[in-house]
DNA sequence: GTCTATAGTTGGATAGAC
DNA sequence: GTCTATCCAACTATAGAC
C-alpha cells in the first residue's frame, strides 16, 4: 500500500522539480509520513526514482496502445490526430507525461545510461506501432517491402515539438501548434507516392 | 572580468546539472576562485541564473538572426533545411543551446514567472522573423494578406521535435527525424496554394 | 575582490525503540 | 512499518580580515 502512495507522490515531485530538486522529505509529508519510513520501502532516492521511471513507462505504454488499438475504425487522419487531442487530455489529468519528458529529455546525470536503458526501447515500441499503422492504413499491397518507419518519425516528431509546448505554454499553444503543422504534414504524407493509392 | 567567467562556469553547470543540480561552490571550482568571491559579483544564486538567462538569449537571439540573414541568396529550402545542420553545430560547439532548451522547458519552480518573461518573446520573435522570411519567398505578391505564422509555427515544431532529439539522443537521431521529416513537411509547405507560386 | 571561517539550513541515510 | 533521534555531507549565504 503505502509502496504505492510513496511512488505516485514521489511521481509529482520529480515531474515538478526534476530529480536534483525534489526531496523526500516533501514526498514523506504527502504521503502523511515521515521521511527514515520511505526507506522501509525503497533503499534510497535512486531505487525509488527508477521505480517511478519503470511505472511510468509501463503504464503509458499500455494507455497508448489502447488508445491506438481502440481507434481501429476511425479512418487514419482522425486516428492520428485524434492522437494530439489524446495527449493533452492525458496531459491534463495525470502527471505521467510530464513526468516522462523530464526524464527522456534530463535524466539525473548519474542515472543517465540506466534510465535511458528503459526510455529507448519504448520509443522504438511506438514507432513501430506507428510504421504498422500507417503501413495498414495507407497502402493496399501488405506485400510492399515499405516499412513507413521514416513517416512513423516523422509523426513522432511533429508530436513532440507540440508536447514540448503543451508543458511549456499549456493547452492553448499546443493546440495552436497542431492546429498550423497537421495541414502541412498531412499533405505531405499523402504525396510521398507511398500514400498514393490510399482511398 | 570575473564577472563573465563566472558567468560562463555557471552556464555550464546549469545546463549539466539544471538549477537545483548545480552548485556554487563547483562553478566556483571552474572559475578557479573560492565560493564567498561570487558573491562580490552576484547577490545570489538567483541573480546568477537570471544573468545567465538573458546572456544566453541575447547572444542566441543575435547569432540566429545573423544565420538567416546571411543566408539571403540561399533558395529557401536550403536555408530552412540548413537551420537544421546549423542547429546541430551550435549544439556541438557551446552549451547555450542546452541551457536554453533546458530553462525554456524546465525552469526552477520558484522562477519560472521571471524566466517565461524572457524566454517567450524570444520564440515569439523567431516566429515573427521566420514568417517574413518565408512570405517572402513563397510569393510573389507583398501585399497578400497572409502572414504564414502558421507556417512558421509549424517549421518551429519539427525544429524542436528534432531537437529535443538531439538533447536526448545525440546527432546521429537528431539527423535521422529530420531527413524523416523533412521531404514530408516540405511537399505539405509547396501545397498549401500558398506557396501555388514559388518558383 | 578575494580570502578564511562559520552560521544556518537542508539534503540523504542509518540506528534502534515500539 | 513507522517512529524519534541522530549523523554526516552538501548547500546557500554572511561576517570580517587582508
């Protein structure tokens, strides 16, 4: 129990202050206990900030997934902008996001190589699923040697230049940000030549 | 004189380490003076961080202003597209462009409102300055009334969704999203109708 | 302007009672 | 598992000699 709430206390505190700034004491009064119980739990800072990372990564990953898997009958455009909508919903309610671009983006130096162990391999995971979604989507020939992992990128880049706004500004220039680079990018994507027999 | 040098320690050590993580005493290692002798030069912790806030966006401001402009017998592709390189070498070379990503996405809690009011005019005049650059060579006619901001705002995306790559990953996947991105959001920017008479 | 010395606080972490 | 008490290291910051 108390495993948990130490954990998702200590989320908010590194996703606000990073992991330099945030300290177990405050984490301990929130949770409603004193600091010397955290190690009970955990065997120090770095064992509980690696656990967050795990979590967090676990968890996003799922909630992606089924986000994408759930929109199997939306047509592709929707889909994927749907997607940006998606991400600032899940930007709103919960910490997790915030948190996993402190993190990827400045990981304590000390624990740079061990979280990044964890960060790489689920970027990859997404933008396979990604090229695998487009590849669906936007040919008819499941043969064609195309892998869409160029376009599966590209995707992945125009969302983080918004995601970066959307913690940077907030929700208003985020959408504004999607709102000017979807147009561009989704005509892009349909004269690549590769996208030319979509319907 | 010692003035500068502390300041350009402290620059580095906040782009390392952000600003909870660095430690006076450290850039006053650097500096080769003992720390109670930055306190001659700056009131404080704060004062320093802010100094080095807005010597870092004057100086960037300054350098990328002067990029473009020395640009202007390039065609407009490789001008947009040679940013990116650009981008890179400023990265490779000085740690301003790591300090300033990092604040503009991270900033201490406690200075956050100080920090913004510097850092957002700074993207806002990028924006401004790109968007001329842009009408100009997209059309023929000055006194359209389009003032492809938005086209400027989306290129400012996938410039940070590429660079935010280059914090994360290094050059080798900087380069790898942006020859992704790249031909798509190019083919998107000809077909706008806006751009219908480039040459 | 730079130093030594030190105050004052906070950080992470441990020992041991309950 | 949680507490009190404590340790030790590191931090920002200040006082005062030179």
């Amino acid at each position: 129990m108390s495993a948990e709430l130490i954990r998702d206390a200590a989320l908010i505190h590194f996703a606000k202050d990073g992991y330099e700034g945030a300290s177990l004491s405050k984490i301990a009064k929130d949770v409603g206990i004193k600091k010397p119980s955290i190690y009970a739990h955990y065997k120090g800072k770095d064992e509980l900030f690696i656990a967050v990372v795990k979590y967090v990564l676990d968890t996003e990953k799922r909630r992606m997934f089924s986000y994408f898997l759930s929109q199997k009958e939306n047509p592709l455009e929707n889909r994927l902008k749907g997607f940006f909508t998606w991400m600032a919903e899940e930007n709103r309610e919960n910490e997790h996001a915030k948190f996993l671009l402190r993190i990827s983006y400045f990981p304590p130096s000390k624990l740079n190589r061990e979280v990044m162990d964890f960060v790489n391999p689920f970027f990859h995971q997404m933008q396979r699923l990604l090229a695998r979604v487009l590849k669906n989507q936007l040919t008819n020939d499941s043969n064609r040697s195309d892998d869409f992992m160029d376009e599966a990128l590209a995707y992945i880049t125009i969302v983080d230049g918004s995601v970066i706004e959307l913690m940077f500004n907030g929700e208003e220039y985020f959408l504004k940000r999607f709102s000017a680079t979807w147009p561009i990018f989704w005509r892009g994507l349909l004269t690549t030549g590769k996208g030319a027999d979509e319907k």
